[in-house]
C-alpha cells in the first residue's frame, strides 16, 4: 500500500525553465510534508517542508504547494539550474505516528544546460 | 558537513555470510536513529526505530532476527544483515532527527548478496 506515491519516475527540464515535482499521498492523517534531494552516492538531504495548515511555503528557487482536498504537493523549482539534476523525494508524516516519515519512489530531475 | 557517517558504502558477500553497516551521528548524541531499505525504483522504506540503550522498533514485515540493530552509544547504532541472501541485496541508509527535528540521512550503503 503506497501512501506516498510520485508518479513520474524522471524529469527533464532546460536550463532556467521551471521544474514541478509533483507528489500524491492517500493518508488523511498526513500533517507534515517534506521534500528531500539526492545526490548519487549520497544521502538524502533535507530541502524543503510544508505544515498542513499551510498550502505554500516558498524558501529561494524552491517553492512547496499543498493541496489538502486533492491530498497532491508540488515542488516548483525556478529556474532550474544543472546543479538541481538529483533524485527528489517527497515524504510525509503523521503527528500521532512519531514522526516516521512516509517516502514516495522519487523523481530523476535532469537540468539540461 | 556530514553530520551522519555511514560506512561501507559498498558491500558485496557471499550467500549466508553476515554483513554489519554502521550509522555514526558527528554532531550531536542521538537518542533514536533510523534504518531505512530501498529496493531500486522503490520508495524508501523505514525498518526499524533504533533507541539507544533499549530494544529497537521494528516496522511489519521487517524480521528481526535477520536484521539486527544496536544502538550501544548516543553516536553509533549498528544494523547487521544475518545470514544474507540475495533477495537481501538492497540500499540500506541510516538517519537520525537533530535538534532542529530534522532528519539527517547517512550516504547509505549498497549490499549485493551473491
């Protein structure tokens, strides 16, 4: 059962477009959302977060969108940059679950110059 | 800086052999680190809950005989793959929550069971 779903396994954009990730969850509990970057060889690391009672939260080029009732997030980048190429996962948690975060499969994002 | 230091990051072993992957918070003691599995095009996935000085957590589904966890120290916890088979071959990545309630993520380490 897949709870957090990112339904594009890839992206490609060019250089200073915008790029938008887009996330699905199914869990109503959900309360907390996140969007986590990869490097190859690396781990994760944390980018951007998004509280339910909000539905933005904008930090630079990165730009986080919540919709509650279509239960979908969205991570808008611009202008994308080559450096931006990583894997992108988004994650969500429950409060009454501890804090476990939840993963989708993630999203190749490829900047082309 | 890394603030999580986990290593090897590649590992290839025999069938039946036992594999042990640590999990090192730099930065600040951490009362409750992650494991984490992630099959290829697969969602990463929470295995156990690893609490320092007690009995880790284990999610459904994650036997833990097989996949042993010590958090011995505020800094180190230790999975160990028991008795690997192939179908254990996967990306194994520890995390921790800082201060801040972030998680921190190690680089993982990529076993491959022959």
């Amino acid at each position: 059962d897949q709870q957090v779903k990112q339904n594009s396994p890839s992206l490609s954009v060019q250089e200073g477009r915008i790029s938008i990730l887009n996330c699905d969850y199914t869990n109503s509990m959900f309360d907390y959302f996140l969007w986590y970057k990869k490097y190859p060889a690396e781990g994760p690391t944390f980018l951007i977060s998004i509280s339910s009672i909000k539905d933005k939260n904008e930090d630079g080029r990165f730009t986080v969108f919540l919709n509650k009732s279509a239960k979908h997030l969205s991570l808008h980048i611009v202008p994308s940059q080559p450096g931006d190429s990583a894997v992108y996962f988004c994650a969500a948690s429950a409060g009454n679950q501890g804090g476990k975060l939840i993963f989708g499969q993630g999203t190749e994002l490829s900047v082309k110059p | 800086g890394a603030v999580v230091s986990q290593h090897p990051s590649r590992v290839i072993c025999k069938s039946g052999t036992s594999v042990k992957i640590e999990c090192r918070s730099l930065d600040f003691q951490a009362t409750t680190m992650f494991w984490y599995r992630q099959f290829p095009k697969k969602s990463l996935m929470l295995m156990a809950t690893s609490n320092e000085g007690s009995k880790a957590t284990y999610e459904q589904g994650v036997e833990k005989d097989k996949f042993l966890i010590n958090h011995a120290s505020l800094t180190l916890s230790t999975l160990t793959v028991t008795s690997a088979h192939p179908e254990d071959s996967s990306f194994y990545i520890c995390s921790l929550r800082g201060p801040n309630e972030k998680l921190f993520f190690g680089s993982g380490t990529q076993l491959s069971v022959l």
